[in-house]
C-alpha cells in the first residue's frame, strides 16, 4: 500500500521529467525554423507549482513511514537535487531536522558546509542538533562561526542549545559569558533561555545563582518549575524544594509528571512520608496513577522511606511494567535488607524473558554479597556473562564486592584480575573484601600497587585499612594511614574521623582519639557513639558519662548504641543510679525493645546487684538472641545460683535457641562455683555436639571445677591431657584451687608452669606468694616478690571507687590523689582503732598480697 504522499510526491516527480522534456523540444523548434508572420498560438508552459513540491518534500522528510529513517531521509534528499531544489534552504533546514532525527549527525554537517544560503533556522538546527547528540564543543563552535559570519542574531532557541551544551561541558565561565549576552540581547526575560539558565546553574553546583534567575522571571512554564524544584533536590536542599512546591501550587500552572517526580524525590531524601503520601494522593486526584514514570518514582520514595511493602503493592498492581519498574523495585528491596526477595524477584523478572540491565544485577550482587549466598551469586555472574555485561564497570564491581562478602576471595581476585581497567572502586571493592578477613598484608599490597598506578586514594580506601589496623590493633600502620588522611584532605570528614577515633581507641590510644573527636568540625552520632564506646573499651567510664554531658548540648540525639555504650559505663562502674537513668530515657525514646540495649541492661542489672530487675527485662524482651541469654546464665552463675543458671540453659535449649561458645563459659563457670563436678564434666563433653570447639576458657573452668571439689591431681592430669597448649590462665586456675586446699608442693609445680608460659603475668606470682604467706614462710614468700621485681613484672594496682553526690570518687593501693586523702585516712584511723578497742584481731593466716 503506497502512502497517500508518497502517490503525491510521484505525480509531482513524473510532472516534472514531462515538462523537463516539453521545455527541452520547444526550445529546439525556436532556433531551427523561421519565424511565421504570426506568433504560435500554443498555450504556455504549465510549470508545476514549487511551493507544493517543497510542502509535498517536507512532509515526506517528516512522516516516519520506513522502518530505516536514515536511508529514507538520504533518498529523499537525492530526489531534491535531482529536482533542482538543492538550494532551497526551506528544505535543507527541514532535512537537517530530519538527519538529526536519525542520528546521521555527518550528513547534517555535510549538508550544512555546502548551503549557499543559511538563515536562523539553519543555525539554530546544527546547534540543537549537536548539543542534543552530546557533541557539546562542536555545537559552541557553531555558535562562535553564527556571531562571526552571519548577520542574524541569535534567537532564544540558539541561546537555549548552547547553555545545554555549556551545562554539558561544565564550563561555567563560558556559561556565564552567555548569560551576560543574554542580558544584552534582551532575552533575560524570555521564559525558554530562563529555564536553560536555570538548568545551566543548578547542574554546574550554583543553585543560588538559578535561584536569581528563576526568581527574576516573570513567567514560569511547568518545565521552568521543575528545573528549579529538580535542581534544589539534586544539591541536598530538598526542603527548599517542598517550599517552592508549595508556591507553585498558588499559581495557574499544573504540575505535570516531570514535577511531581522531582517533588517526591525530595520527599524521599527527607524521608518526609506524609509529604509523599499527599503527592500520591494528588496523583490519585489527578488520574494520572497510570503513568508508568510516576508510579515508578512512587515505588522509588516508598522503598526508601522504609515502607517496602507500600512499594510492593504498587508494584504488583501496575499493569504495564518497564525495566525500570523492575529494577526500582529489586533496588528497593536491597536498600531495606530484603535481599531474599530482591533476589527473587530478579529470578522472576528473568524468568519472563525480561532483559535485566546492568544496574538490577548490581542490586542483586550486593543482596547475595550481604545474604554470603555464593551460589546465587554466581548464578547472577553466569546471567552477566550470557546477557554481555562482562565490560559494565558496576556490574565487575558487584561482582568483586559480592565474592568478597561471600568469603570467596580467590574469586573476586580473578574477577578484579581480568578486568580491562582497574579503578579506585575495584581497587576499594577488593582492599574492604582483604579487610573483613584481616589479610591485611593482601591488602597493603593491593594500596600500594594502587598509588604506584598512581589511582588517588578515596575515602572508603582509608576506612577498609582503618578498619583492618584496628581489628590487629596495629598502631604504627594507623599512624601512617592517618598521616596519609590528613596529606589527602579528608581528616575531618566524618566516615575517616569516626574510623580514627575507632582505631585508636582500641590501641589504647584514647587521648588520640579524642583529638581526632575535637578537631572533626562535624560530627554525626556516628562519631560520638565512636567516642564513647572508645572510653567503654579501656574502661574510662567517668570521661564516658562526661562526654554524654557534652552529646547533650549538641544538635545530636543519641540512639539505641549510644545507650548501650552508657549503659555498659554505668555497668563497670557499678553505678546503679546512672544505669537506672539512662533506662528511663530508653523508655522514653522507645528504644528499649532493641536486643543489644536488653542485653546491656540485664548485665547492667546483674553486675549492680539487682538479679530481679535483670530477670524482669529478661522476661519483657520480645527478640531474645544468644547473647541476651548469655547474660542471663552469666548473672546467675556469678551471684552462685548455678541451679538457677542450668535451667535457664536447658530451658534456651527448649525453645532452640543454639547455645555458642560464650554459653558454655557460663554454664562450665556456674557449675564450677557450685561444685557440680559431674553436671560440669557432661556439658563440656556435649560441646562436641553442637559443633563448638573447646577453647582455653572452657579447658580452665574445668580445671577450677576439679580444683574446687578438691581434686587437684585429677585436675593435673587433666591438663597434661589437653590437646591444646595449656596457657597460663589454666596453670593459674589449678594454683588457685592449690592456696585454697593449702597444697604447697603441687601449687609451686602450678605456678613455675604458669610463669614459663607467661613470665609477665603477676597473678602467678601473687598466688604462689599468698600460699607461702598462708603457711607463715615469709621468706619464700619475698623471695618470691624479689624473683617478680628482677623479672620486671608489675602487677597491677588495686582499685576501687565510690559515688558520693552524683560523683565518682576512684581510689588505688598507696594512692595520696584524692584531693580529701588526708580527711580520708583521718577517718580510717580513727575506725581501726574502734575495731582495736571493740577486740577485733585480724586473720594474718589468709592474707592475700594484692596492694
């Protein structure tokens, strides 16, 4: 079936080649023959009408009626010259559109060089074609040649292309000179080069210069708004975004599509729910909820505001989905940790022949790297090579970071090794994944050959070797990395600050991490919460309570892991009044339910005497973990309910909570201070079944369990029978039992073991001292103290506090600190010879030497 033009267009063809010939023979008869005595009475020349075959070209370079527009418009263009109307510029320009429609941007640069004759039109299609095409140089080029060789001026379409390709390039200075001609030629006003100003600023980072712009125009299209809304959001300002939302509903323009997405973006940075949720509703109004691209931003705004399965029934309720329907969706999944489905849905979607895109297998590596699902994982890796996604760049890095994740390092090293060019995020993918398993010499190797290659560090670099310094507490190595942070510039951001302060804290360099904690400009709770577990750690729990006073002057709100960290303070400071304190807010706040802070409670309780109070919020957690049962077993065992801590454990066993290694040192600790050596025995002989290596803690309970029954030589023999290398605290806890039974001879042999294995150790020493003290030979025991001054080793001094008006008073063996220690050793006189007086004789028989 020919189309009704093209039946047209041949008329007009077959028209001209007749009078072409007409024309040809009626000049020949004018210059062969004479002339009659009176002029020919033929009719003259029909000459087609020019203005119809230009309007019958132009509309056939406009319709799309071949399945290959480019050799449509190129034949097209051939019957132009052969119909004598190549010079027409009403058609070069209609052909220019039509080349650039079909991407042949050289023939419309061809086509361009030779007209004769170029107007506006002419220029102003090679320079929207070019800055459309992303040929942004070519078309400012053609800007340049249009002010230096044609006499027109440029109109506001010409201005409007060369700011989108100024945007393009990122020049602002050039931008800003064509902002000045705009001001000059009188298009300031003009609402078409507004919008591109305003888009020009808002991409190159200037969004308070658009602002000047949008605000100075008198009138705003929908687009205009948009730019400027959109704008506002992409730079982090998505509340100013909501404001100008606001204002635009107080004038005529109805906001489209376009708007509403950048609208809900912005709610969706902000998490601002219920502004989402009236967005929606209008949309609802609206009747546009079919719009595939807004129920695709609705999908997007819900998933990151936390509210997946609002996302889901959209999803599921869309009756045309597009790839990027999918892909919001699976992305969304992943954000929230439901990598199960996310995965899922991926097999779902391939499974109806869909053809995922590179960023949905991103999405789903990082949900099968965060499950350790190797296997899925590789099947996802098998799709990218069947679907050709081998040379994506984020697709590899999935990769590598997945392998990783899954604890397959050779795999993700081989990933990174065939990938045609490295970058800082593989480079960053396969240094994080050496981290995690604290391989910290692959990882060295990795950075340094990364500066060798001359690849500039970034901040996630420095966090993953960070994070490996400090799981081997390698201080010397953190030091450098520091010094490589600062030469870097990015000391003071938060993420570096936060793994500083981290780093050091756990070397025992708490005075460092409080520097990097002053000088950080910004600090988000991340960081305190560094701070403060940093002082929990070395067990600095004044400066903790302290630096909570200071939390609470900032702009920050402490979360469920600042309480925790207080809450464990006020648990090694014994200090129930504070921990009862920081209970109360947590109700208050509604973070009381959330399992660490439950298990930092019931050991906070424990440990300040109060088991019921401990049991109570045992008893009220909903989420009960091994570790909140740990606590539990743990209180009773150490305040000598064993009977009360072993059902606790057969009742964990009940409800099929998997008992872990941490279990077993309560329940073996329980059993030991009640003297249930049989009990004892058989549960470490069942560690075996539920796949929990013993370890030198469990080897030791057992040790003091026989030791405490009075069965020293069955503990000997025990230990002689270890598969493993006894460590000190094993010989130290036969020692022990040895000073309570009085055993000399066996405890000497104890102790000499425990010192070859650990000669710094002093709790040795002490013990071996306190039985001959215990037996009056005050001379071996010297002796003893001489042998532990010449080997260098110093225990230890005691120390104790008291809170007294909301203050902790600290105090050490032989201490004169104390700004009262004069006062206070008044009164202790005074008290002794009270006890003197009232008869009292101290018991020299078990005195231990502990000062």
């Amino acid at each position: 079936m020919v189309h009704p033009l093209m039946r047209n267009h041949i008329r007009v063809k077959l028209h001209l080649k007749s009078c072409y010939r007409n024309t040809k023979k009626q000049a020949f008869n004018f210059s062969t023959s004479v002339s009659p005595q009176f002029p020919p009475q033929n009719p003259p020349l029909q000459i087609p009408n020019l203005r119809v075959v230009r309007r019958e070209f132009a509309d056939l370079l406009q319709l799309s009626i071949s399945k290959n527009p480019r050799r449509q418009s190129k034949i097209i263009h051939g019957q132009i010259i052969v119909s004598g109307l190549k010079l027409d510029t009403f058609l070069a320009n209609v052909l220019l559109n039509a080349y650039s429609k079909c991407d042949c941007v050289d023939s419309a640069r061809a086509l361009f060089d030779k007209m004769p004759h170029k107007n506006l039109i002419t220029w102003s299609s090679m320079v929207s074609m070019y800055s459309q095409h992303g040929y942004s140089d070519e078309a400012l080029m053609v800007f340049v040649d249009l002010q230096q060789t044609s006499c027109e001026n440029p109109n506001e379409f010409v201005l409007a292309s060369v700011l989108r390709a100024c945007s393009q390039l990122g020049v602002i200075e050039k931008g800003a000179q064509l902002h000045g001609f705009v001001v000059k030629s009188g298009f300031d006003q003009d609402v078409y080069v507004g919008t591109s100003l305003i888009d020009f600023y808002s991409k190159n980072g200037d969004i308070d210069e658009a602002r000047l712009v949008f605000d100075q125009l008198l009138e705003k299209t929908a687009v205009t708004w948009t730019t400027i809304i959109a704008g506002y959001t992409k730079c982090g300002r998505s509340a100013v975004s909501l404001n100008l939302f606001a204002q635009m509903r107080e004038t005529d323009v109805v906001p489209d599509r376009y708007v509403l997405s950048s609208v809900l973006s912005a709610c969706s940075m902000l998490e601002f729910l219920e502004g989402g949720k009236q967005i929606h509703a209008y949309v609802l109004r609206r009747g546009i909820e079919r719009d595939i691209s807004v129920v695709n931003v609705l999908i997007d705004f819900y998933t990151k505001c936390n509210r997946v399965k609002a996302g889901w029934i959209l999803f599921d309720r869309m009756a045309v989905k597009n790839i990027i329907s999918w892909t919001t969706m699976i992305s969304g999944y992943m954000q929230n940790s439901f990598d199960w489905e996310a995965i899922k849905l991926f097999g779902e979607m391939n499974g109806l022949s869909w053809k995922l895109d590179g960023f949905a297998c991103t999405s789903v590596l990082t949900s099968c790297g965060s499950l350790e699902a190797l296997e899925q994982g590789r099947q996802v890796h098998a799709y990218t090579i069947k679907a050709n996604f081998e040379s994506d760049e984020f697709v590899k890095n999935g990769l590598i970071d997945m392998y990783a994740k899954s604890n397959s390092l050779d795999d993700a090293r081989k990933v990174f090794d065939v990938m045609a060019e490295q970058n800082v995020i593989s480079y960053n993918a396969m240094i994080e994944g050496y981290s995690s398993q604290e391989k910290l010499s692959e990882a060295l190797e990795l950075f340094h050959e990364m500066r060798v290659r001359l690849f500039p560090p970034s901040l996630l670099t420095f966090v993953s070797l960070l994070g490996v310094s400090a799981s081997l507490f390698a201080l010397e190595l953190s030091k450098q990395i520091h010094g490589l942070i600062i030469k870097f510039g990015v000391s003071l951001n938060i993420f570096a600050g936060s793994s500083l302060v981290d780093v050091y804290s756990k070397c025992s360099y708490v005075r460092d991490a409080r520097l990097v904690f002053e000088e950080m400009n910004e600090k988000d709770i991340v960081v305190w919460n560094a701070m403060f577990f940093g002082y929990t750690q070395q067990l600095e729990n004044e400066e903790t309570l302290k630096l909570y006073s200071s939390l609470q002057f900032s702009r920050e709100k402490p979360n469920e892991f600042t309480f925790a960290a207080l809450i464990t303070a006020a648990s090694n400071l014994a200090s129930l009044p504070h921990g009862q304190q920081f209970h109360n807010q947590l109700v208050k706040m509604g973070l009381d339910f959330c399992p660490f802070v439950t298990n930092s409670l019931v050991d906070m309780y424990a440990k300040c005497g109060s088991i019921e109070e401990a049991r109570k919020i045992f008893n009220s957690s909903i989420e009960r973990d091994v570790v909140c049962w740990n606590s539990m077993i743990s209180t009773y065992a150490q305040h000598g309910e064993a009977e009360e801590a072993l059902r606790m454990f057969r009742e964990m066993i009940k409800e099929g909570i998997q008992p872990n290694y941490v279990t077993f040192v309560a329940v073996l600790s329980a059993c030991s201070h009640a003297g249930f050596v049989e009990d004892g025995l058989n549960h470490f002989n069942s560690m075996s079944g539920f796949g929990i290596e013993r370890g030198t803690e469990h080897y030791a309970c057992v040790v003091s369990l026989l030791g405490r029954s009075g069965k020293l030589f069955e503990a000997k023999e025990f230990i002689e029978k270890m598969p493993i290398e006894p460590a000190a605290v094993v010989w130290r806890s036969l020692l022990s039992a040895c000073r309570i039974a009085g055993n000399m001879e066996l405890g000497k042999y104890a102790a000499e073991m425990a010192i070859s294995t650990d000669p710094s150790d002093s709790g040795s020493y002490i013990l071996l001292s306190n039985i001959f003290a215990s037996k009056g030979m005050w001379a071996d025991a010297k002796m003893v103290r001489e042998r532990m001054d010449s080997s260098g080793v110093v225990k230890e001094p005691g120390r104790s506090w008291i809170e007294v008006n909301n203050k902790v008073n600290a105090f050490i063996a032989r201490d004169t600190a104390h700004p009262e220690a004069d006062t206070i050793g008044l009164v202790l006189d005074i008290l002794i010879q009270h006890i003197k007086g009232a008869g009292y004789v101290p018991d020299a028989t078990s005195l231990l030497m502990n000062d």
